[in-house]
C-alpha cells in the first residue's frame, strides 16, 4: 500500500509512500457501504456510508472491505477479485490519495519493497524506510505512515490485499497464528531479505500478478497456491525468537488456542478464567499449561496483547490517556495509568515522548 504523491505534474518524480486515506475536518463518505455496526459506540460518529472513530478531533479510520480502501485511496486498480487485489507501485495513479492518519483494515496486507519507499508504524513497532522489506500485516493492526523530505523518488514493490473469505480462514484461527507467527499482533509483521531471497520474493509476486491480470477469477486457485508458497516462506524465514521446550503437542496446541482468544477477545476478556471457560478447560490447567509452554503467566500474556495496543495508540495518534483508557476498555484511567506504569516502568506520557 504504497502510492505516489498526489502531483499531476511532477508525480514522476514522487516517491510511493504507504497509503492511508486524506481526511478533513468533516468525516467523508464511501457510495453504498453499510457502516460495521460491530464498531460503533459512545466514541464513534457514523455518517450515512462510513464509520470513524472520534476522539476529540482524532479520528482512527477503519477499512472493513478492500473496495472501501481502494476507493478512499482513490486509487485506480482494477479489482478483478472482490477479496483479492494485488498492484505493483509503477500502477499507482498519479492522483491516488494519502495523509498521515492513523487506520485500521479488515483484510491481510503483505508489501514487498523492493526499494527504499517510506518508513511507517505498525502498532507499537516503527520501522524506517528500508529496502529488501516484506511486511505481513493481519487484520485490526493499526497503522501510520511518517513522510520525509529526502524519501527515495522511484521506489519499487508490490502490494496485495487479501480477505479470510479467500484463504478460507478466520485471522484469529489459533492454527493460522501457529503456522504463521507474524500475523500474531505481539510480533513484529516485517522481515528484511537478503538478495537471493528478494529475487525469490520478487518471482512470486510477479507471477501472481500475471496470473492476476490475465485470467482473473479463472486463476482464483493457481494464485492461492502462490499464495501459500509466499506464506510459507515468509514463515521459514522469520525469526521468531521463540523455541518450545520439549512439551506434548496438546499443550502446544493448547498454547496457541490461548493466543488466539487473546488476540481476539483482550478487549472484553480481561482474566485467565474468562479465557478458560471460553476454551472449556480450568483455569489452573491452563495457567499451568501456559507455563510450561512459554515460561510466562498466562495474564502476562493477555495483558501483553492489551499493553501493545495501548502503545500503538499512543505512538500513532494523539488520544489522551483517558480516552486511551476508554478505548481498551479499562475500568478507569487511574486504572489504566496503574497498569502502563506497572508494565512498562513509564507513565503514558513518558512513554509517548521517549
């Protein structure tokens, strides 16, 4: 999701730069989108096609379909698919759209920069521009990008979007986390590529392009299996930095369900037990089990998903610690203040300004 910037007569010499929708005061509209109910409260302003998140003037946008994306963006991609895209950065119209917000989508993202485009944010992981980048970007990650005044003017890459519809998966399916670790919304969704394996990376998306541009919805499955193929070396080469002691399959497999409803669920569930009964299963063997597994508590790990979040917003928008507190669901903000400075050893407005 990177595009150039929006100057009719020098946007050859422009850089691509990841997108996120421009934005006015005034909350704008998408043609015939039904708002996500699901999303709405006492902090949300709903228009008649589309939904934000208000904070004050702070607004976090959320994409529930890739046609709304690309329609925000203005960008001029011939979506063949309606839960698949993919586009190279050469495509990118010179009057797509971008702006500095802070947003959320509801679909799969990997970006391959093949040079250096512009650096962004990805919860509470920032990232300066690089090239040789893969990102895999999961469902619900916030996001935002920061421009620069010496960014690279002819920046290469791919971008595709793609739905759980089109995978047959639900993002927070406790496997897919398993097999697929950065999509888990604690790890960081970038890997850096030595040659060979750009060369490699870069292979495949040209090949699922074509497929994509030439037959479309003909190719639906040749393009999975591509798919899978960049999925899974992605995952052969990523560092995960976690290595499982010798443990049954069960308990691992155990393990991962947790991670899963954490993931999912952090934001209503915020004891071991809740998770427990969601999972059928007694507090005290999962705890036990989480243990074992991980070398963790298992509420230092719900409470992870909840401190992560919370870092991402106060490193991407401007939300206060109050309506920070709010929007995770905590009881109170002295609630929240508490348990940021207990986890982090900083106040939210320490961490905000390191």
């Amino acid at each position: 999701m990177f595009r150039r910037h929006k100057d009719t007569k020098r946007h050859e010499d422009h850089c691509l730069c990841k997108e996120v929708a421009s934005v006015g005061a005034n909350y704008f509209f998408i043609k015939n989108q039904q708002p996500n109910t699901t999303e709405t409260n006492k902090n949300c302003c709903v228009s008649n096609d589309r939904i934000f998140l208000y904070f004050g003037m702070e607004k976090i946008q959320n994409f529930p379909e890739i046609q709304n994306y690309l329609q925000t963006a203005n960008l001029k991609i011939d979506q063949k698919l309606p839960d698949f895209i993919i586009y190279s950065f050469d495509e990118i119209n010179a009057d797509a759209m971008f702006d500095q917000s802070a947003y959320r989508h509801n679909f799969f993202e990997i970006t391959f920069e093949i040079t250096k485009g512009c650096s962004f944010q990805v919860d509470n992981f920032h990232f300066p521009d690089e090239s040789n980048r893969i990102s895999f970007i999961s469902p619900r990650r916030l996001q935002s990008v920061q421009l620069h005044q010496d960014y690279n003017l002819y920046s290469k890459g791919f971008t595709l979007f793609f739905s759980h519809d089109f995978i047959n998966t639900h993002f927070d399916n406790f496997r897919w986390l398993r097999d697929y670790p950065y999509f888990r919304h604690t790890r960081s969704p970038v890997m850096y590529l030595d040659h060979k394996l750009s060369e490699e990376i870069t292979d495949i998306f040209r090949r699922i392009q074509y497929e994509y541009t030439e037959y479309g919805n003909k190719s639906r499955d040749i393009i999975k299996s591509y798919l899978q193929i960049l999925l899974l070396k992605g995952k052969r080469n990523y560092q995960s930095g976690q290595a499982y002691c010798a443990v049954s399959s069960r308990d691992i497999e155990l393990t991962h369900q947790f991670e899963s409803h954490c993931q999912q669920d952090f934001l209503t569930h915020f004891t071991v037990k809740e998770i427990a009964q969601k999972m059928n299963v007694s507090p005290k063997h999962l705890s036990e089990t989480i243990k074992k597994v991980t070398g963790q508590k298992a509420l230092d790990i719900l409470n992870g998903y909840r401190l992560t979040n919370a870092k991402a917003l106060l490193l991407q928008t401007s939300l206060t610690s109050t309506q920070i507190a709010r929007e995770l669901n905590f009881d109170s903000p002295d609630y929240f203040f508490t348990f940021f400075k207990k986890s982090t050893g900083l106040t939210p407005s320490q961490f905000r300004h390191i």
